[in-house]
C-alpha cells in the first residue's frame, strides 16, 4: 500500500527522505519504501512518523480510522500489544537487526503503571555483557522497553538502558544494552557480565558535548523475560 499523503506531508515540511528518517530513527530506504507500497510500516513507524509530521497516523494512510485498526493487534487478556523492534546486543554495540517482516510481531505486556502514555518496544538480547545486571539479562532473553525521551526523567544511577550509537554519517545505526553509572562530571554506560572484556563507555554528563552527536538513550528497560529452555540437563 502505497502512502503518498506520508510523501506529499514530507515535502510540505520540506523534509528530504534523510531528514526525515533521521527523525524517526529509520534508514531512508524504508522511508522511500513506505511512500511508494514497497513496505508496510509497523504501528510503531506510523506513531513516529505522525509525530515528526505533526498530524494523526490516519492522516498518513489511505482509508483513515478504519485503516488504522489493521496495524493495531487488540488487547488479549487485559494484556497490551508491545511490537518487537528488533535485535541487540547486550553491553556491546551490535549493528541494529530489525524485523521487516510484513506482519510485525508482537507480545503482550500489562500496562505501565507509571508510564502509561508512553510508546514500548521490546528487543531481543544477544551476548553475555549483561548477564549480571539486576535483574541479568542472559543471551537469549527479551527486554520491554519505553521511549526514554517520553518518560521525562533525568539520567539516574542504576538505569538500565539502550543505547544507540550512529556511524558513516548517521546510516548505520548500533544499538547497546546498558546501565548507568553516574560520576561527578561523567555518565558511564556500564555493562554488568561475568565476562570481564566489557568495558563502559564514559561520557561527558552533559547534553551539549560533541560525544552526544553519535550517541543516544533511546529506551529505558522496564522487564526483562527469558524462555525456559526446551531441554533440561541429563540425569546423573
């Protein structure tokens, strides 16, 4: 399905693809992909790309509020739809994986008490460099996260994080898990492993420094979930 209105709402703001991706926290080949039917976007792009066009998602597809509903899976059992944005690695960066798929996949969570209004993601964890945080977050297990610009909070000791991090000009995006650690000019990205290779990344406690042009806090972790294996240990 193609969305001229997203590519005519653009060009009114005089937003190029780049411009508008990097807003959004999307490539601009997907950005192009969405204008022209050769991608569906997840719920999650549709609520960016209103908000960063200063309209509503049912201006932005054909078909309005009825449209709308098709990209929005309904509540299951007093449990709330949360879409998964992707793959990351925990405590070290890892090239941003996201799912493409035409149908996104989701799970379902109970509301955020404190953070009701707030947009969630949940990522799936890749590596051992967190595997002693508290709660751990082993490889393999599921973060659910909220927009950490949307919660309002300052940074705060012991934060459990993503991270991102953007190279060759803002077209490869990295995303990292991590916790905070506050100092007295400096906040550390720490990561929290049985593995001692991993190091934090120490920067300058200060929005306005030349470190923050390539990094972010894009989500505060809020659960942490791992899927009992299959298989246990043999009998002795």
């Amino acid at each position: 399905m193609a969305m001229p209105e997203l590519k005519r709402r653009r060009k009114e703001k005089k937003l190029s693809l780049e411009q508008l991706a990097n807003l959004v926290d999307l490539s601009t080949s997907q950005i192009q992909r969405f204008e022209t039917g050769g991608r569906q976007p997840k719920l999650v792009d549709l609520e960016n790309l209103a908000r960063a066009l200063d309209c509503r998602i049912e201006d932005l597809i054909e078909g309005g509020a009825e449209a709308v509903e098709k990209f929005t899976p309904q509540p299951h059992g007093g449990l709330l739809p949360v879409p998964i944005a992707g793959r990351t690695a925990a405590g070290v960066f890892r090239e941003v994986v996201e799912f493409s798929d035409a149908e996104p996949e989701y799970v379902f969570e109970p509301e955020d008490d404190e953070f009701p209004k707030a947009r969630r993601f949940a990522l799936l964890v890749e590596g051992d460099s967190m595997n002693a945080a508290d709660p751990p977050i082993p490889d393999g297990s599921r973060v659910v996260c909220i927009d950490f610009e949307q919660t309002g909070l300052p940074f705060l000791e012991g934060m459990i994080v993503v991270l991102e991090r953007l190279r060759e000009g803002g077209h490869l995006r990295e995303w990292s898990v991590k916790e905070i650690e506050l100092h007295e000019d400096e906040v550390w990205f720490c990561p929290r492993s049985t593995n001692t290779k991993h190091k934090p990344i120490k920067i300058l406690n200060d929005p306005g420094a030349d470190q923050w042009n390539s990094l972010s806090v894009i989500g505060l972790v809020r659960d942490v979930s791992m899927r009992v294996r299959r298989t246990g240990r043999p009998r002795t």
